[in-house]
C-alpha cells in the first residue's frame, strides 16, 4: 500500500524543468510514477530539440501509459512555441472574427502542430471573460468581454483540438477576468454574488463542461460568493461543491502553478497541496522549483498516510489523471528531423492569416 501511495502521489504531479535537458531531479520523479512535465521557452532551443526531449522524457515513464506533456500554446504573447510553429494572435482578435468555424479550425492547426512535437496536453483555451479593461493578466488573452461570445469560441477551440487528439484545458476556474492584480504576483479577491457569477464568469466554464474539455485549471482566485478568503484552487465548495457537483464536470482538474505568489505567499507550498488535495484537485502544477516539487510530493504522501479521507481522495485524482493520461492516446517516437515539414505549412498559415484579417479593428 505504502508504495501504491507513493506511485499515486507522484502521478498527481506536472513539473516543470530548469533547462533544456532532462535534470536528475525530473528523471526521478517520472520513474516514481510522476504524471508529466509542463515545457517552456526555457526548455525549447528548437523544434527538433523539443522532440528529442519529449521522446526522452516519455521513455522514463513508469507504466505503459503515456505521460503528460503540457504546454501553454494559446495564441498571442502566451505562446510558448514560435515560428516554424504556425503563430496565431491574441485570442482577442479572434473574439472579434465571431467565426466558429475558423477558432475550430486554429483548433486542428494547433493540434496537429503540438501533437507532431510530442506535446498532447495544451492549457489553453483561456476561457475567462474580459470584463475589466484594467486587467493586468488577462486582457487580449481572453477572446471577448461577452460570456456567450467566449463560450461558443472556447468550444470550438476545444472541439478543434481535441478531433485531432490533443487535450484541451479551459482556464482559469471560476474566471480571472475581472480582477485588478495578477494572481503570479498577488492574491485577487472578487465580491461578486453567484447571480453575477453565473450570468457571467461561469458561462463559458459551464459550456466547457458541456463540449467535454478533457481539464480545467484552477485560478488562484478568491470568489467571496463562493468561500470567502480561500482561493478556487484551494476551495472545497468550489472545486468538489460548484465544479464537480453543481456543474457535473468529471475530468481533470489542475492547479494554477502552486508558485505563483497568490498561493505561495499565502499558503506555501504544503498547505496549499493539502488543501488543494482536499478540495478536489487532481494534478498539481509546480512549475519552477524540484525542491517544491518533492515537497508537494512527500506532503500528498503524508497526507494519505495520515487520513483515510484523503488516501480515497488520493486515489479518486490518481485515477482520473490515468484515464487522461490513457485519453492522449498511444505516444509512438517522434522523427525530430522531419518534424519541422509538418509546421507552418501553407495551409496552416492561411487560418492565422484569415484570423488576423477577419479580426482587424475597425
């Protein structure tokens, strides 16, 4: 029991890698059982390279299941992939094409892309409405400041995507799109009712859960409608109440980078993956740290040591991210040296060209 507590523990955990090599600290992580890692600019010198360190980095799984490979592909400046990537703009700009054809279709490009590298995890789309031009964070990330309008697009975003075999992450849960700071620097706190929520930030999240997104991350948000002084990602009646409950969502959902200093100021590390754990997290984001990394670990390990209630909990998490893991589909070796003829091709470039001129301000 002891080692299937550990083996689960370690498979609750997306990290992140200081470099463009695979660092003793990951390798041993993955070979307990890690669910995945999270890839960067830091860790991408080319195209080919990137390949090369996915087929690596899934070769040290634990099982026979693929892991995790995840990467913030939205579109606009958080693209973590540049040209010979096909390169889309801000979400906004297609907000403003109201094209659900063509945000299906920016869909299939980055799936095809992402999935030739190896990637088969994007955190996108953002699903957050922008209903405050002062946000610092989110702004031309979002894709409009009408729910409805972000629903029907994130959707077809999400549909797009996930036809073509890459699994799609609606951010940030319940909606970061009306704070005044940024949750990688502060802890926002919004004193929304749940009729404004409902009418606004939850629309898009709930249509998300409709179209079947294989994740939803968390924000690290308080929502002082839902548990006032608690942010989403470490809330019980947001997570398990309004989430799993109320809206039905049955996939994976993950944390915001439990460093971001909304959480890690406030919280640290261990409170935050307790508190995360009992709240109804199942895969734990820590992007930076190895360090943090192996608390988080030893703390979900202890944790289900020390109570029944959060050994199930444990296990319940354990399990969904394998069926996610399992829902990517079969990982088969990438050539890294004809990946780069499968990016940006004509085809590809025309649905960001059409994007771009459909979506002009006027």
């Amino acid at each position: 029991m002891v080692e299937d507590i550990q083996h689960a523990a370690a498979g609750l955990l997306l990290a992140g890698f200081p470099s463009a090599v695979v660092t003793d600290e990951l390798r041993s992580l993955l070979k307990r059982g890690g669910g995945g890692v999270i890839v960067f600019e830091r860790n991408i010198e080319t195209v080919s390279q990137a390949a090369d360190l996915i087929n690596e980095i899934q070769a040290l799984r634990a099982d026979e299941v693929p892991l995790l490979v995840a990467v913030d592909q939205e579109g606009g400046r958080v693209s973590r992939l540049r040209a010979p990537v096909t390169e889309f703009p801000d979400l906004e700009v297609l907000g403003r094409t109201d094209d659900e054809e063509l945000a299906e279709r920016m869909g299939t490009v980055v799936a095809h892309e992402l999935r030739r590298i190896g990637f088969n995890l994007n955190l996108a789309p953002v699903m957050d409405v922008n209903s405050n031009p002062d946000n610092p964070v989110i702004g031309p990330r979002s894709l409009s400041s009408d729910p409805y309008r972000v629903a029907r697009l994130g959707c077809a975003i999400i549909r797009g995507m996930q036809q073509c075999g890459l699994l799609a992450c609606a951010k940030h849960f319940p909606g970061h799109g009306d704070t005044s700071v940024d949750s990688h620097l502060q802890l926002p706190v919004l004193a929304h009712d749940m009729e404004r929520l409902r009418s606004v930030e939850l629309v898009p999240f709930e249509a998300a859960v409709r179209a079947d997104v294989a994740a939803i991350m968390t924000a690290h948000v308080c929502q002082d409608a839902l548990e006032p002084g608690v942010p989403a990602t470490l809330s019980v009646k947001t997570v398990e109440g309004l989430l799993r409950r109320q809206m039905g969502y049955r996939g994976v959902v993950i944390s915001d980078d439990l460093e971001m200093k909304a959480v890690l100021d406030h919280f640290g590390i261990e409170e935050s993956v307790r508190r995360g754990l009992t709240a109804g997290i199942d895969l734990f984001l820590v992007c930076h740290d190895a360090e943090r990394q192996e608390l988080a670990f030893e703390t979900l390990v202890r944790a289900a040591e020390s109570s029944s209630t959060l050994r199930n909990r444990l296990m319940e998490s354990a399990t969904r991210v394998a069926r996610l893991r399992e829902r990517a589909g079969t990982y088969e070796p990438v050539d890294s040296a004809a990946v780069i003829h499968f990016l940006g091709t004509p085809e590809h470039r025309a649905v960001a060209e059409a994007i771009v001129r459909k979506g002009k301000k006027v």
